[in-house]
C-alpha cells in the first residue's frame, strides 16, 4: 500500500488540529449513517491516480465550517458548509500528495459524480477507509486509486481488519 492507516491517520488528525482546533479520536466501534451525509473530494493524477473523500454529517459540517470562517455555527449556510468541507480536503490531499509517487497532481475539489453511486468511482479500489470521530460526530475519509488494496492492514488503534477488497 502507498499510503499507511497511521499515516493518513496522522495527516487527518494533524490537518483537524490545525485548522479547526478539533481533536479526530479513532474509536473502535463508530459509524457513519450515509443518509444526509455530505461528501466532497480531490482528485489525484499523475505517477499514482486516485481521490480522496471525505463524508461527513451536517452537525459536523456546521461546526467545520463555523471554525473556518469563525462565526458561530447556527449562523452557517449550505454555500459555507460546501466550501470549508471542500478546503479542508483540499489540505488533506494536499498533505497525501506529498507520501505519494512524483510527479503528482491534486484537483479542486468538488462533489462526487451521483453516476458512480454514493460510494463508487470505477475502475478505482477502496486503498483505505477510516472512520473517525470529531466533536462526538463520525465521519469517513477514505482514499480510492488504482492500486490494489492490501490484504490486512493494521488501523490506527492497533486493530486487524481485513482489506475493503475481502469486504466487497
């Protein structure tokens, strides 16, 4: 794999910190319901191709994007939602470019295309799949690409689970 658990883990958590002044804890059992999630991604081209998506719940999107543009949180709109989840993805491929094969590419960043489904970019593989929480909210980032997935990875706290391609 490119790209280890822990150290997307790390560019997660370091990204939270600095730019939202938010702790990103790894528990052991936490789930996002992808109903009303919003998703946004960047895309990745050159010596590797691939994205990386973030999904994450409206209560947490508020509260990024009241961190980012610094107001508070019942006065953000669906338009300041969009653009502090887009920026802070932004950042986090911007960091993941940097452990990737040069020469790399990052795209802005944009909505995932409804054609491939909520979850799906073709012909691309799941690399890796967090699922985080932040301000007691889950969320997911996940980086797809066209390298295959591992057959066991070890995930930030330490637990085995077996690779998205064994899931599918």
């Amino acid at each position: 794999m490119l790209v280890t658990d822990d150290a997307f883990y790390t560019i997660i958590q370091n990204t939270w910190a600095s730019t939202l002044g938010f702790q990103v804890d790894c528990p052991p059992s936490a789930e996002l319901t992808a109903i009303g999630a919003l998703s946004v991604s960047v895309k990745i081209t050159g010596a590797w191709d691939g994205e990386v998506r973030l999904h994450c719940p409206p209560p947490l999107a508020r509260l990024i994007a009241a961190a980012i543009f610094q107001v508070e949180a019942e006065n953000v709109g669906s338009e300041e939602i969009l653009d502090a989840l887009s920026e802070l993805i932004h950042i986090v491929g911007g960091n993941l470019k940097a452990l990737l094969p040069q020469p790399v590419t990052l795209s802005l960043p944009s909505l995932p295309n409804p054609a491939y489904g909520p979850h799906a970019t073709p012909p691309w593989q799941i690399v890796t799949r967090l699922t985080l929480v932040s301000e007691g909210h889950p969320f997911v980032v996940t980086i797809l690409g066209n390298s295959p997935a591992p057959v066991t990875v070890e995930n930030p706290a330490g637990r085995e689970r077996s690779s998205p391609a064994e899931n599918s």
